[in-house]
C-alpha cells in the first residue's frame, strides 16, 4: 500500500495532584493504494483512535483515505479548524517507498529518482518520513536518492528513524487458528515463494538452493507457490484463492512451513514465520534469527535454520519430531495458553505499532529539529 500521513498535535495540560500534565494529540492521515491492498475507492473517511499504552501522553489518531488529494483537504481543514481554535500543529508527512517500485508507478518512480520532484511535497506538512516493509537491500536504488528529501524514515533495518516490525508480528488472537491435530497433518514441509530470484541483488541469497537441499535429505516438502512449484501431491492440496487469499488454511495442512525470507539482513523479518505461528504449525526459519528469537512467544515457537551445521542434520530433526508426537507438542505449546497482552508486554519491540512509533517520533523530531532545517533538508521542497 502507499501511506502518506499527516500527523497534526496540539499540546493538552491537565492537573493531577496540583500538577500540571503536558499531553500530545496526533491525528495521522493515511492514503493506501488499491495495488497494496487499499480499498479502490474511499468516498468517505476511515477514522480509528489508535491505542498507545505506553504512550500516555500521546493520543494518536488515525485517518485513511485513498486519494492523496482528498487527503490534503482533509489535512487543510483540520488545520484551519486547530488554528482557529489558536492550538498550534503539528503536521507530518508519510510515504510508502514501495509504491515508487509497483510496475504501476514506473513512469512515477522515474521522474522522482532525478530528485527533482520527491513526494514529500505531495502534503504541505512540517516534517516528512518515508516508510517500507521490504529489506533495505532491495529498496537501495529508491533510499538512496529519497532519503536526503525526508526527515526522518520507517523500516525494519536498526539504522532508520523509526525501527518498525512486521504488523504480523503483535500475532493478533482473533486471527490464530485453532490447533490442527497431529495425525492429520501432512509429514512433511510447504514452501510458498514467488520471488524466484533469478538475478540476485545484494543481500540476497538463492533461498532455493536451501529447500533443495532439505528435500534432497529425504523430507518431504511440496512448493506450492510459483518458485520450485511441485506436482500434484497425493492430498491434492494446492494453494489456491478458495479462503479469499489467506493461505493460513493451506498452510495449517502441514507439520512445517519454509519460511526461508529473500534477503538476509540485520532487521529484516517478514510476516513468512508469523504465517506458520498462525496456521498453530511449527516455521522452519531462515533469516535474521536473532531479531525473529526476540519477537517469538517462545523460545521453540520456531526451528532456524542456523542451530544445524547442515541440511542432513536439520532433515533428521524434522524427521524424528514427524515422528513424535510428544517432541513435536513441545514448539507447539504457546499456542495453548498464549495471551497477547502478555506476550507484548514481554516483548520491547511490539510496545508500539508502528502509527504509535511515528506518533511518537513526531512529538521528538517537532520539538527537536527547528523548521528552517526542516525544509533546508527537503533540497529545494520548502513549503
């Protein structure tokens, strides 16, 4: 989806105890594109108040809309409102860098990177910041020129602004799936990728190679996406669009799932473990093993890759929990009494959703960064 926020605050004081208490309001505009999973069309607003438990003095708000241009209307109302109230704002803006990649945005992603005409103008706001879900190794040839029109920026790598994780990561209860009963799971593993990486960019590394090597050990794994596709399995299970695309269902018929990323970098963890944890099957997690060991519910939620010298060794791992059930039980029993709110207040990085970490970045840059240095940053994009 493309975003673009606009973050509006107004300082509220309140008295407790004779003291006075400065608190932050942040409203976040969002326009999603149709070609990252936004609605084709908004002819209203979609207005949600965003918890921030561990932002007490941050209220955030958030507004979606899927036109940009409604969006800025949106954006100069509420400002002329705030202002004739003499509240002073706030206002940021949100890109997401991956639009400016999508085969429908070429012509676009084009005339930006000359530098000559960066989004971060498309909201008159104070501050700007750029956002992807993908590895920064994939997304060099957008950061690079973007960055310098930008104050700030969103990703999963440690360098950004703001250290995002995957949405999938807060394993929302209502979307865990009930546990499938041992027996009637396949014994074996899926793989689903689509990206086949038939050019190999820095970063990544041929993820094939890996579940040909599991495969060739004598474990069973069947492709069922585009990239190393098998053929028809005895079970006839195929991953097709009959749960209206959500492939927890195909993938729950299984004791395994591949979740092998396509680039390995330090951050970098996709929704791909997450799928298997909501399935109630057990990943089998090639990528940055130790952000993803800081994000599980428990320590055996998942099997890496990493913990086995060689494809041979982890083959003979499944193989054997295949095989027994009680051993197999055991990266299973999580999902059994698992509460989200204690998982999140275990877990430093699932504290705030990413809206909460901008909201809160807000309040930090605003105060921090003085406004001249602000546009100076834009290169030529002052407002």
């Amino acid at each position: 989806m493309f975003v673009a926020c606009l973050v509006l605050g107004f300082k509220e004081t309140h008295h407790k105890g004779g003291h006075a208490i400065s608190s932050t309001t942040v409203n976040i505009y969002t326009v999603i594109s149709r070609y990252y999973g936004g609605p084709a069309a908004a002819p209203t607003d979609h207005v949600r108040a965003e918890p921030c438990p561990y932002l007490p003095r941050v209220r955030c708000e958030v507004t979606f809309h899927s036109q940009i241009q409604s969006l800025e209307r949106v954006r100069t109302k509420k400002e002329r409102e705030i202002a004739a109230a003499g509240i002073r704002t706030i206002s940021v803006g949100q890109y997401y860098l991956d639009f400016w990649a999508s085969p429908h945005n070429k012509r676009q992603h084009q005339h930006h990177s000359n530098g000559s005409h960066f989004p971060s103008c498309g909201l008159r706001t104070d501050l700007s910041l750029w956002e992807t879900a993908e590895a920064h190794s994939r997304r060099q040839h957008l950061i690079q020129p973007s960055s310098p029109h930008y104050d700030g920026n969103a990703s999963m790598h440690p360098t950004s602004t703001i250290q995002r994780a995957h949405h999938a990561a807060w394993l929302r209860n209502p979307f865990l799936q009930p546990l499938p009963e041992f027996a009637t799971l396949v014994r074996g593993a899926s793989f689903v990728a689509s990206d086949c990486h038939s050019e190999l960019m820095p970063g990544q590394f041929n993820r094939q190679d890996y579940v040909i090597a599991l495969n060739r050990t004598g474990f069973r794994v069947d492709g069922l996406g585009k990239c190393l596709h098998s053929p028809p399995n005895p079970e006839g299970i195929v991953m097709g669009t009959a749960h209206g695309g959500d492939k927890k269902p195909t993938l729950a018929r299984y004791m395994f799932v591949l979740a092998y990323e396509n680039s390995i970098e330090p951050g970098y963890v996709t929704e791909k473990p997450f799928d298997g944890l909501y399935a109630g099957i057990v990943p089998v997690y090639l990528g940055d093993a130790s952000t993803l060991r800081a994000l599980l519910p428990h320590p055996l939620a998942a099997i890496f890759v990493e913990d086995y010298p060689d494809a041979a060794a982890l083959g003979k791992y499944l193989t054997y929990l295949a095989q027994n059930e009680t051993a197999y039980e055991l990266h299973r029993a999580w999902h059994r009494d698992f509460d989200q709110a204690k998982h999140i207040a275990n877990t430093p990085r699932l504290h705030n959703t990413l809206i909460c970490q901008v909201c809160a970045w807000a309040v930090r840059a605003n105060a921090s960064v003085p406004v001249p240095q602000r546009a100076a940053l834009r290169n030529g994009c002052v407002l």
